[in-house]
C-alpha cells in the first residue's frame, strides 16, 4: 500500500496483485509494465505474474495473494482515507481465490472509517462470484468498471445491477468515441487520455461529449487529465505550442482543464 499520483483516490492497497488484458484498455496498462519492474526485483508476490513476448512486457493471468503485512494494512491506518483496491490486479479476475476476495472484504467491513473503490473491467464476473460466496459488498465499498469506449457499454448495464452504495465508471484511457451512455444509478464517472510511452489520441468532442451526458444526467464528473498535450484543446484547436499550454494548463500529464473548467468533482457519500 502507498500514496499515489492518481487525482481521484489517496491510497492504493493490493490484497492480491496480476491480471491479464481483456480489451483494449488494457493495452499500455502502467500496472503490467511496473509488475514486471517488481518481479525483476524479485519481489515475492510478484513473481510469474508478467511475460515478455515479442520484446512487449504482458501479463501470464497468474494471481497472487499479498503478504499479510500488506492486506491487513489498512487495518493499522489512521484517518479517513479513499483506497482504490487492487490497481495491480482485478479484484473480479476469474484466477482470484475467493478466499482472498472474503479476507479482503472483511477487512473493509472492519474499517468503516475509509472508503474502499473497487474497479474492474470484468463487471460479469461480479454478481455470480458475490453468489457463489454468498457475500454482499460492504457500504463503504465504491464499485466500478472501465468503459474506455462505445464498444464496452455494455458493462455500465451490468454494473447497475449489482447492489452499491456508490457506483462509478472510469471512461480511461478514453480510446474512442463514448457513445450515448445511460448513466441511470451511476453516481460518478472518471474521464481522461491515455499517457505514457505509445499513448493513444484522444479528440477533445470526447471529453465534451461525456461530461454533457454527465451534466444532462446529473452524474458527477471527474475529468482526470490529457493525457498528452497533443490531446489538449489548447494545442489541437487553438494551435499553441507545447510550452504555452504548459504554462495555462500545468496540471496532470498533459493538462487537466476541459474549456477552461477543472471538473474534479466526487460522489457524495450515502
């Protein structure tokens, strides 16, 4: 567990850690990339979570569990804190024990002080795993999918099916186009470019497009970053330069501002 650079959390914390990519979010995924860093470390957890084929660093889909120093943190944490659980790993993949998922739950249910955001990208396997393990998700659970593009709306559907007190939606990397989106019993969405090494572009209309929805709709919207400032507004339609947008937008890789507005607002809590 530790601080991260992410806007929209404060902590992250890892009950289990790997994956395996499923769409085409998951293409530059930082986690893989550092995964494979730690396991080069030898850092126990880590290890055969990550392959390289064809000199690209990509995950084996072995899972495993933390030590129990790290799982059992946020219990010593003081303060009121957001977590966003597993940003290495999927806390739904199909390769996770359930006995992981139950100790992990409970430890959030023993903490009610700090609000726990769970994202995935494989929302189908949520309702039948909670089945399965005949669990209901805590109150100060945040449950959320990735919907980088039109072609995944359908997670938003079965998203909403799942009882949550918070349900959210990350539209990061933002790959394509959102389409319409019914944001029915969706209470916040995430939007952001792409960033890093071969990050993808992303139009500005996009960004546009799917903060209207959430203004038309009343969602909450939290417009993370450009991603690059090739992506930026200030760059593509009102041809600065690279040190100008620099200078007007310095916040978040690539700047931060959407028509001149910061959007970072949150849920408000149940």
């Amino acid at each position: 567990m530790g601080k991260t650079t992410i806007e929209w959390t404060e902590l992250t914390w890892n009950p289990f850690v790997g994956c395996e990519i499923v769409s085409a979010g998951c293409t530059n995924c930082y986690a893989m990339k550092m995964a494979h860093r730690l396991e080069g470390m030898m850092t126990a957890s880590y290890m055969g979570t990550t392959k390289v084929v064809n000199g690209n660093t990509v995950w084996t889909g072995r899972i495993n569990r933390s030590s129990d120093a790290t799982m059992q943190m946020p219990l010593r944490k003081p303060g009121s804190h957001l977590f966003f659980v597993n940003s290495m790993s999927d806390f739904w993949h199909e390769n996770a024990k359930d006995e992981w998922r139950k100790e992990a739950l409970d430890i959030m249910r023993r903490c009610p002080r700090h609000q726990f955001q769970v994202l995935t990208k494989r929302p189908q396997n949520i309702q039948p795993i909670l089945d399965r393990m005949e669990e209901k998700l805590p109150d100060n659970l945040w449950l959320g999918c990735t919907v980088e593009d039109h072609r995944v709306r359908d997670r938003i559907d079965i998203l909403r099916q799942v009882p949550a007190s918070i349900r959210f939606l990350s539209v990061e990397p933002m790959v394509a186009e959102p389409g319409q989106m019914d944001l029915t019993d969706i209470h916040w969405v995430i939007g952001g470019g792409e960033s890093g090494p071969g990050a993808r572009r992303m139009k500005p209309a996009w960004a546009r497009e799917l903060r209207d929805q959430c203004l038309e709709q009343g969602v909450k919207y939290f417009f993370k970053q450009w991603g690059t400032y090739w992506n930026n507004p200030l760059v593509v339609e009102q041809k600065k330069s690279i040190y100008e947008a620099q200078a007007l937008d310095p916040h978040g890789k690539g700047g931060s501002l959407l028509d001149g507005v910061a959007w970072k607002q949150f849920p408000r809590l149940p």
